[in-house]
C-alpha cells in the first residue's frame, strides 16, 4: 500500500514515487533486466551465427533466425523504453521550463497527472466512472486559474486564444473555477497570528492550536491544548483564539495580525454578528485581553490555515499544553503543511 498524508499534493508526490517503485520492480518481472537480457541475446546470436558458419544446416539456420529475432526484439523494447524516458526527461527539465509557456506546459502535465489520479481515486472509491473530457475539462480549469497569475502579453497568441474561450465558455456554463489559495506572509516588522479549533461530536474530544510567524514565515511560537466541556466547533475555535492571544501577549507581543478559517468567530469579535450567549464569558476575556494589544482579525480560506488546522489537530490528543519556540521542534504532522506555507506553496480549491 501506498503511503498517505493528509495534504493532496504532498499525498500525490508520495503516490507517484510509490508507482515509480511499483513499475519499476514489474518492469523487472515482466521484461527483466535489458542490460543482462541484451547481453545473453548477443552471445546466442554470436553462438548461433558461428555454428551456422561452421555447419549451414537447416537445423543451426533455424536456430540463428530465432537468436536474430529474439536479439531484434530486445534491442526494441530498449529503445521503446528509453526514448519515453528521455522524452519525459527532456519535457520536464527543458530549459525553456523558465518562460511563461513553459511554466504553463508543465503545470499543465502536472495538472493532467493529478486529475487523472483524482479521477482514479473516485473511480475506485466512490464508484463513479473515469471520463475523458471530466479529465480534460479539470484540468484546463486549474490551467486557467494559474495563468491569472501570469502576465497576458508575454503568452503567445495561441495561449492566449484557448485561455480566453475556455474562460469564456466556463462563464457561460457557469461552472465555478478553481481558486488559487496560499497563506500570505505578513509584511515586513509584522507578526501574524494563525488559530484554529478541532470539536469532535462524536467523542465529545475538542483542542485548539496556533501559530505565531515573521514575514519570512518563521516560526516565532506555537501552541497547542486540549480542551473539556467544549460544546461546539465555534466554542474550539474561541478557546483557540483567547488563549493565543493572551499567550502571546504575556510575551510581549503586541502589535499582532490574526487570521482564522471561522466566518461566525470572525463575524462575532468585530460585531458583525451577536455573540452567542453560552460563549459571552470566553469573548468578555477576549475583549479584556484586545485592550492591551494592537490587532487585526481577518477571516481566511481552510486551505490557507493548515498550520493551524494540525496544530488543533494535535491539541485533541493530548492532555497538556504544548508550547514550541522552535520550528525543529514542532510535531511532525505540523511541519510539512507549516514548510509549505513558508515557501508559500499554493493550494487549488476545486
């Protein structure tokens, strides 16, 4: 089995060098070792042909021609395999990959790779059957969300007319795009704050976790706690935010931007929305703590808090409270979604 991650484009990586392990060991099996394969045929076909030399019967004619023959199919299935090899190879490390149209061909291969594997996945998962255009159509919708990134003028005139029609034609079918989403780093003398909550109905299990980074998405601090008696997600996510803050602020800083995935906690604290009754003790403490601080909340995509999201994750199993200054020293499940943010890898939501 293939190992997982919880994050799809670092769980396509490891699918990918998973099949490449996979293919390269049935390749083995099935055409064996070409090197050795081609070697052996070379001695029977030089055998073979020194027999025939020496005695011109029917019998060693028939069997140089076998040799021959094995030989020829050898040779070609060493040619098949390193003229895609080397095709792939020379695609994906071409040195043209630095220009506008090259990034977009790539991305474009990369796109195909990922839709074809998601479509596999549902294919095999969910029962539903693997579709051609669905393929094609995924694919140039990522394509076309990208290319808003890249400057029109330097595409050439085909790119641009296939972008522009598709573009044109998902508007009319009202199909929604997918959105390029990344965690922004904060500006330059700036701190931002990410927090999150976990509640699991289920168990009853709750925790919360954040984040304290530079503008060069470096970890300052993190956090994260268990906590009892929640009694819903906005209840997590509340706990979250107050004990970061106050945390934070018991150290000095001060001057902070905050960022949470909760719409309704967002719409509570700047008075958007009323403030649930059950909840008004935690916003109270929250709104004591606001008066020593100079902050700035924003409400952000899912995909955009995914440090945070680990480190609530994280909080919902264990019984104390875990504190880090240290990026080294972070959980596991917390440092790969916290290194992508850092180099500022960007997520589709589809």
């Amino acid at each position: 089995m293939a190992p997982t991650s919880s994050l799809p484009l670092i769980n396509m990586a490891m699918k990918l060098r998973f099949m490449k392990s996979f293919y390269r060991k049935l390749n083995k099996e099935v055409f064996g070792d070409l090197s050795t394969n081609i070697k052996e045929a070379e001695a029977d076909y030089s055998t073979a042909q020194n027999h025939y030399d020496e005695d011109p019967s029917t019998e060693n004619y028939n069997v140089y021609c076998r040799a021959k023959e094995k030989l020829e199919h050898i040779l070609s299935q060493e040619e098949v395999a390193t003229n895609i090899s080397d095709g792939l190879f020379s695609f994906l490390s071409n040195q043209e990959s630095s220009s506008t149209v090259g990034k977009l061909m790539q991305f474009t291969f990369m796109s195909a790779i990922w839709e074809i594997w998601c479509s596999r996945n549902w294919a095999r998962f969910q029962e539903q059957g693997m579709s051609a255009k669905h393929i094609v159509n995924r694919t140039m919708l990522s394509v076309h969300a990208v290319s808003s990134n890249f400057k029109t003028q330097q595409l050439p005139q085909a790119w641009s007319k296939a972008l522009k029609k598709n573009g044109d034609n998902w508007l009319q079918k009202k199909i929604i795009a997918p959105m390029v989403i990344k965690w922004m780093h904060p500006p330059v003398g700036r701190l931002k704050l990410n927090v999150d909550g976990a509640f699991k109905s289920a168990t009853g299990s709750a925790g919360g976790g954040g984040i304290l980074r530079d503008h060069n998405g470096r970890c300052i601090c993190a956090f994260a706690k268990n906590y009892q008696g929640t009694i819903s997600a906005l209840d997590a996510e509340a706990r979250a935010l107050r004990d970061g803050l106050a945390m934070f602020c018991s150290k000095g800083f001060l001057d902070i931007m905050v960022e949470t995935d909760s719409l309704m906690l967002t719409q509570s604290i700047t008075g958007q929305s009323q403030c649930p009754w059950d909840l008004t003790c935690i916003f109270q403490e929250m709104a004591e703590i606001n008066h020593k601080l100079t902050t700035q909340i924003q409400h952000i995509p899912r995909e955009a808090n995914q440090t945070a999201h680990h480190l609530a994750g994280y909080g919902c199993s264990t019984n104390q409270t875990c504190f880090w200054e240290l990026e080294a020293v972070l959980p596991h499940i917390v440092k790969d979604p916290y290194r992508l943010d850092k180099v500022g890898y960007p997520t589709l939501r589809t």
